[in-house]
C-alpha cells in the first residue's frame, strides 16, 4: 500500500513540470513541412476544366483540428477536360494569374472540337490528350512546348496538317496512329527519335521528311502506310526497325544509307509494289521475313552479311535473280518459298545448310513443288548438292573438269569452224553435262566461245551463251527435251 502511494505522488509531481501550451500555439506543434501539389481546381466560363498546382504549408486549425493551407504559392495551371459545346476552343495563357503550361492526359480525348489554339505558355501535352478528336482538322503546336506524350494525336482520323515546334526531340510511340487524313509530314531537325508505330496506318500519307538528327526510328513506325511512294532514310540511322514499312502496299522507292547495319524482321513484309532495292556494304544482318512479298526482281546480297534468314524473300513472286556471296553460311527454312520466276541459283561452297523449301517451292496453304527444273550451281559435296538431291532439283557442278583439248586434224579443224553438232559446247563429237559446264562457263566469264561453238548452243537465238541456254541443254540430257534444233 505504502509503494502504491509513492507511485501515485511521484507521478503528480512528474505532471506538474509539464508546461500547459495556449491554445494558439496548437497548430503549430502539428505543422508540416512544405508541400508541393494540386492547390485547387475548377471550371473556365468557356467550359474548361483546369487544376492550379504549386507550393503551399500544411497545418491543424486550433479551433477544428483540421488540415489547413497556408504560404499557398500559385505556380501553373493543367487543362484537364472539356465540358463545353463550340467546336472552336482557344485555350488561355492564365488562369487565374497562373500560366496555363500542361494539357492533361485525356484532357480532350473524344470530344467534338474542330479547332484549338494552343498558348505559347503550354510545355507539356501528355498522352492520349486529343486522342479520338475525329473532327480535329488542324493542329499548331506553340515552340514552348517541349514534350508531347504517346497516342497525343491517335484516331484523329480528319487531321490534315500538323506543325511541330522547333523544341521538339522525341516523337512518342502511337503519335499519329490511324490519322487517315494526314498527308504530309515535315519534321523538325531537333528531333532524335521517332517511335514505334508513331505513324501507324496513316493510310493517306504520301510524303515524310525526315531529318539527318534522327537516329532511331522504331518498330512499325510507318506501317499501313498505303499511300507512301518513296522515302528517303537519315544518314545517322543504324537500324531499320521490325515492321518499319510493313504494308506500305505503294513504296516504290527505298534510299538506305551507308550507316545501317541492321534489317529486323518483317522491314518490307508486303510492300507490294518494292521492286529494286539496293544494300549497301554497311548491312551485316537481315531478319527474318525482311522482304516478304514484295516486287523485288534482282536482289544482290552484300558480302557483309553470313546468313539468308528464314522467309527472306518468301513470295517475291517478280524475283528472276539472287547473287548469293562467299561470306553467306546458312540459307533459312522458306527463304525463297513461292519465288516462282526464279529459276536457278548459284550456291558458293561457303554454304553449310539450306533450310526446308528455301527453293524451287511454292506456298497455298502449304508448301508445293512447283519447279522440276530448277537448277542449282554448286560444288560437288556441299550443301548445294545435298539441297538438290533431296529436292528433285538439277545440279551442275561447278568444279568439273573439262577434258583437255588435243590439237584437232586439218578436217577436224574445218568441222569445229564450220558446224558443231547442237549443244556440243565442247566439240568433243557428242552431248554430255561437260557442254552445260563449258556453257556456265562461258557466263560467268571463265571461258570463251568460238563462233561455232556459240551457235551449237545459241537455242534461243540472243547470240549469247546464258541461263536459258544452259537450261535448255540440261533438260535434253534428261530427257525433257527431245530435240535441240527445234
């Protein structure tokens, strides 16, 4: 009981030491340090919806106990929606004495407006702002404005004429997608980067100028683009990105610069009307279904490149020619699947492996045999013959000897001046795969033909030894052809 009472005096005398504070000095015990934030918000007579942030102490009333603010410093004002009816909207430079400086996410995301004017004050468009504006027509973007986030234009499908501001560095991934309207771009040289899909689908646009700044351009950035007809690369680009002109079904005309040294997948895939392109030196890898579909007639590969990936060239229906260099090591899977105008190849011994149906295969729903004849020049035991054997094609070997001439009698020699028998490229009196070598020869410069021996084997009548001549005496050897003179 004793201890009990102690306990009870000590703590009395412990209380009475703690000062009593007046009631004004309440809320600032509970004062907060300086806050930066959303201040207030409301509604312009001409209907826009606005938020005014800035700096400002968060304290406890002493009568309510209630946060209250207080040192509140206006520092900018973020448009954040639309509830008026004019199709015409100029947005203010000050609200309240407070600049205008950020047009909100979604601000003005499906609404009815034709037209808005946008103040010099205004820095910041973030995404999806004018997104499905489908009577947007125009728009002008004020030099202060210095970020424009993704989707900011997306499915304003009556958009003709953009002007970009001179501050400019990123064009945003979506910017312009599905802008039907849009038919001429013009960027600005501050801008280093345009990305993927910024102008998806702009099915009406027809030219783009794109500065030498510009060092990345991102996946499909131009795809759908039906109407584009040529377009010239910036010399500071390294990349041409996956789908970068997919489906743009009107390209004619692609200039690449020496600085790209990588073609993704599906670059050109169904550029329908793509039918000369030319790789410079700098290109050291090309994806897969790179040129798929397009109109290409000759394609040369560049030495700089080791492998022929799968579906390359799948569909070139209009491709008669392919050089394949020494540095190339693999042909992929399809490669040249449904390439019906191609008619041979000449395989280099630096070839290891050739994927299924890379040629001689077309495509309906599967792949098909549509070429019996088709012939690959190679070196004996090397995948070019293995291809061959296994695909039904001919193969002629490039590395076969030819006997060596002996010196021919005074009749012989009148003979061989006078008439060969056809197809007796050699002279040698008869008709072997010796004369179709002496012939592949003969095109690729290695040998020359007297003028009889050109005429035994001229069959198409151009006065030259080529492929169609080779062919032709090829399929007399197996017995598709019954009769040279003919």
């Amino acid at each position: 009981m004793k201890k009990m009472l102690a306990f009870i005096s000590a703590l009395g005398m412990m209380c009475a030491v703690v000062p009593v504070l007046p009631a004004e000095n309440f809320s600032a015990i509970y004062a907060s340090a300086q806050t930066s934030g959303k201040i207030t918000e409301g509604v312009t007579e001409d209907g826009i919806a606005y938020e005014i942030y800035g700096t400002y102490d968060e304290e406890y009333s002493a009568e309510t106990g209630e946060k209250i603010k207080t040192n509140i410093v206006y520092e900018y004002v973020s448009i954040t929606g639309y509830e008026g009816s004019k199709s015409i909207v100029a947005v203010p430079a000050e609200i309240e004495n407070t600049p205008v400086t950020c047009i909100a996410r979604y601000a003005f995301n499906g609404k009815t407006i034709s037209n808005i004017t946008l103040p010099n004050s205004i820095t910041t468009i973030e995404k999806e702002a004018f997104r499905n504006c489908s009577n947007l027509t125009e728009m002008i973007l004020p030099d202060s404005v210095e970020t424009i986030g993704t989707s900011v234009f997306e499915d304003c499908s009556s958009l003709t004429e953009i002007k970009f501001p001179s501050s400019l560095s990123v064009i945003e991934a979506f910017l312009f997608c599905n802008c039907t309207s849009l038919t001429d771009i013009s960027i600005p040289d501050t801008v280093t980067s345009i990305d993927n899909s910024a102008f998806l689908n702009c099915t009406n646009l027809i030219a783009v100028s794109i500065p030498d700044n510009v060092s990345k351009i991102g996946g499909s950035a131009f795809s759908g683009c039906t109407s584009l007809t040529e377009i010239k690369l910036p010399s500071s680009l390294s990349t041409l990105s996956a789908g970068l002109f997919s489906e743009c079904t009107q390209l004619v005309s692609v200039e690449i610069p020496d600085s790209v040294k990588i073609i993704e997948f599906s670059a050109f895939v169904n550029c329908t009307s793509l039918s000369e392109i030319n790789l410079p030196d700098s290109v050291k890898s090309i994806g897969n279904g790179a040129f798929t579909n397009t109109s290409i007639k000759e394609f040369t590969i560049p030495a700089s490149v080791t492998s022929i990936p799968e579906r390359a060239f799948q569909n070139c229906k209009l491709l008669e020619k392919v050089t394949i260099p020494d540095s190339i090591k693999s042909i992929g899977e399809d490669a040249f699947l449904g390439c019906e105008k191609l008619k041979e190849v000449t395989i280099p011994s630096s070839v290891k492996s050739i994927g299924n149906h890379a040629f001689s295969y077309g495509y309906n729903w599967g792949a098909y045999k549509y070429d019996f004849d088709f012939t690959i020049y190679g070196y004996a035991g090397t995948a070019a013959q293995t291809y061959a054997e296994e695909n039904d094609c001919i193969f002629v070997d490039l590395d076969a000897e030819i006997p060596t001439e002996t010196e021919p009698t005074e009749t012989e020699t009148e003979t061989t001046s006078e008439e060969l028998l056809p197809g007796d490229a050699d002279g040698s009196g008869k008709v072997d795969i010796l004369d179709v070598i002496t012939i592949n020869k003969a095109i690729l410069g290695k040998e020359q033909l007297t003028d009889a021996q050109l005429k035994a084997i001229d069959f198409n009548g151009n006065e030259k030894p080529d492929s169609s001549d080779s062919l032709t005496l090829m399929k007399y050897i197996v017995g598709l052809v019954t009769d040279l003179t003919a």
